[in-house]
C-alpha cells in the first residue's frame, strides 16, 4: 500500500501556528495521559485537578477549580468525587457558606501528586525537555502571557 505524505496545504503561517499549537498539546496531553494511566491508575483530568490542588495553601471551592482547570463545573464534581473515593482528597466544609464545601488534597493525595508529576516530568522528557532550551521555553511563556492576556478594545 502506497504511503502518502499528508500536508496541511496553503495555510497562512498564522493557521499552522495555531495548528501546531493544536498538535503540541494534544499530543504532550497523551503520552502524559498515557504514562499516568499505565503507572497510576490515574486520568489526566484527576491530575489536573490535582495540580491546582497541590499549589494552594488552603481548600478551594469546586467553582474555582472549575475556573482554572479545562473541566466543567460537573466533571470536575465528577473527578473529586473519583479522588474523594481513593483518599486522595478531603471535602471541608466552607466556613463562609454552610451551603458549600471546599477541596483540599489529603496527605496521601500530596504523595500521589508528587510521584503522578515525577512521571509526567519523565514522559516528557524526551519529547519537551530534551528538544527545548531555554530560549525556547522563554519564548513559549511569551506567548502563554499574550494568549492568556484579557483582549483590548478592537479599533
């Protein structure tokens, strides 16, 4: 069978950036996903989760995470609810709104995290780390800034 070199075609330099970006991240987000399914039983959408988790100093609200992590309101009730069975986190209740509650990692899920990263760094590696310098890594947060940056007025 013939094999065929498949191309984009006669797309401005803009849509293959964005179509690179497209590539990039989906790509980096599977072989992560792959390597935390395979050595921790454990979803990207959990680790995520997690991430944000690990970095606070205090429970959060699930809005919050919803706000900050690429899940909706209802799968991000979904994810804690999946942590929240293997021990991972803890619901506290707020002490503002008795109607709410916050999330916070557990002690074993602080641990789980920690070796959870230590395999994304290692899948990563190979494919990121080692083909970046840090010019590149530099340039990249240049552009995470202008992406993430709230639009101006158009004129």
């Amino acid at each position: 069978m013939a094999h065929n070199d498949l191309t984009l075609g006669a797309l401005t330099p803009r849509d293959h950036a964005f179509y690179g970006l497209v590539w990039a991240g989906n790509t980096l987000s599977a072989r992560v996903d792959q390597a935390l399914a395979r050595r921790h039983d454990l979803p990207l959408s959990w680790f995520e989760v997690m991430l944000w988790l690990y970095g606070q100093q205090e429970p959060v609200a699930s809005s919050e995470l919803g706000a900050m992590t690429l899940l909706s309101r209802s799968q991000v009730s979904r994810v804690a609810d999946s942590l929240q069975a293997r021990g991972l986190i803890e619901r506290i209740p707020s002490p503002t709104d008795a109607r709410s509650v916050r999330i916070a990692l557990t002690g074993a899920g602080r641990r789980a995290f920690e070796e959870a990263d230590a395999t994304r760094r290692e899948a990563l590696a190979e494919v990121f780390d080692d083909r970046l310098d840090d010019a590149d890594i530099a340039a990249l947060e240049a552009v995470w800034a202008k992406l993430k940056a709230k639009p101006g007025p158009r004129g």
